[in-house]
C-alpha cells in the first residue's frame, strides 16, 4: 500500500512517516499543498492523509479539487483544527474521516486501516490465478486451499504481479508499490522477494523477462 502524508510541520511529519513506515506501508511525504496536488495527479495512491494549513495551497483546498476530479481515494484529515464547524466542513468536503491533534500515532494507525479496508471493500476484495488466491481485505493468501504465509512486501509484490496476470510488471513498478520516494531501494530487492514467492508458489509461476521485469505464469 501507498500513502502520501500531507504535513508541513517537521517533528509532526517525521513521527507519522516513521510510524507509517514500521507497518510496511510506502511513504511519500510532502509539505505543502502544490506539493500535494503534483503527487495526486502523477501517482496512484491507496490512501491519502492530510492536513489543513499547508503553505501554499491550504488542505481544504487540496481536498476540493481531488474530488472534483471525480478522485475516490479514502482520505484522513489530521489538523489542530477541532471545532464542529470545521469537522463538519472537512467531512462535508469530501474526507473519509478526521483526526484532531495532538493524536495518539496508534489511533492513527488504526484509522488508516480501517479506511484502507474500506477501500479493499469497494473494489474485488479477492484474487485468483490459478490455484493461488489472495484476500485483500485480510491479507491473506491461499494456494490450492492451503494458507501461505506472506510478509507485507511479499504479499506486495504479488499482488502487484496479478493486478494483470500474464502482462510484464517492471522492477521499476514494483519497487514504487514497496517504498516511498525518500526509502533507500537495494537494486536486488524486487528479485529477493520474487525468489521468495517462487519458493511459496513454484518455480515456474513468476517469469523472468529478461532487462524488463515479471509476469505471473498465464493460464492455459
């Protein structure tokens, strides 16, 4: 999963990113609201998580123009703003849900995953390929009926693989839907993790495409 984390205040942004980031989410961290907007339009994101006064273009502001966009990502403000009217204006604008400051990081933790499974929800809450199943909404995966356990990042990649089973994913694909765009990405990474789930799932389910990426074994 991929978040962008809209807070212009330093220590605020750092313990959210950190946090956020020990639950093996990806992180893309932005501190102002032209910042935030330029993110929204050039990545796909799972969640997004804002905050109101922003330099630049305020939050409400960035809001707004998401779902005039017709954009449905869940959307979590956290602001210092904690009167009714405000509340009321930033869920009536579009938010998914609001958090006032100062908030306790585990709450917050908690909020993202509950609209995250919100999300998971809306859309094909399982996968299938063959004999592999994935659950989205539990993370779970399944081969011929039999549960395999997954990492984060493992569960990560595959699902990524099976969005289009059969169609090339790039390691360059893969590796935005593992990190944020400050994460430090060891260049053998990607092929670490699809070394693991060919141990899982076979040797021959992942396809190597050789100097482009991986595709998922096609379906006779």
């Amino acid at each position: 999963m991929r978040l962008l984390l809209v807070e212009d205040d330093p220590m605020i942004g750092e313990s959210i990113e950190d946090g956020l980031r020990g639950e093996r989410y990806a992180v893309d961290w932005v501190r102002d609201g032209l910042a935030a907007d330029l993110a929204l339009t050039t990545v796909g994101y799972d969640l997004l998580l804002l905050d109101l006064g922003l330099p630049s273009k305020q939050g409400m502001d960035v809001l707004r123009a998401l779902r005039a966009r017709g954009d449905d990502l869940p959307v979590l403000i956290i602001t210092a703003r904690d009167a009714t009217p405000d509340r009321v204006q930033g869920l009536d604008s579009g938010a998914d849900d609001y958090l006032v400051k100062p908030f306790d990081l585990d709450e917050l933790l908690a909020r993202t995953r509950a609209l995250l499974r919100r999300r998971v929800a809306r859309t094909q809450s399982v996968v299938e390929h063959g004999g592999v199943t994935l659950d989205l909404a539990s993370h779970e995966a399944r081969l011929d009926g039999t549960p395999v356990k997954l990492s984060a990042r493992e569960f990560a990649v595959l699902r990524a693989l099976l969005d289009n089973p059969g169609s090339v994913v790039t390691k360059s694909q893969l590796e935005e839907k593992l990190y944020g765009w400050n994460s430090e990405v060891e260049s053998n990474t990607v092929d670490v993790y699809v070394h693991h789930l060919r141990k899982k799932f076979g040797a021959d389910f992942i396809k190597n495409v050789r100097g482009v990426g991986y595709k998922v074994k096609p379906l006779p």
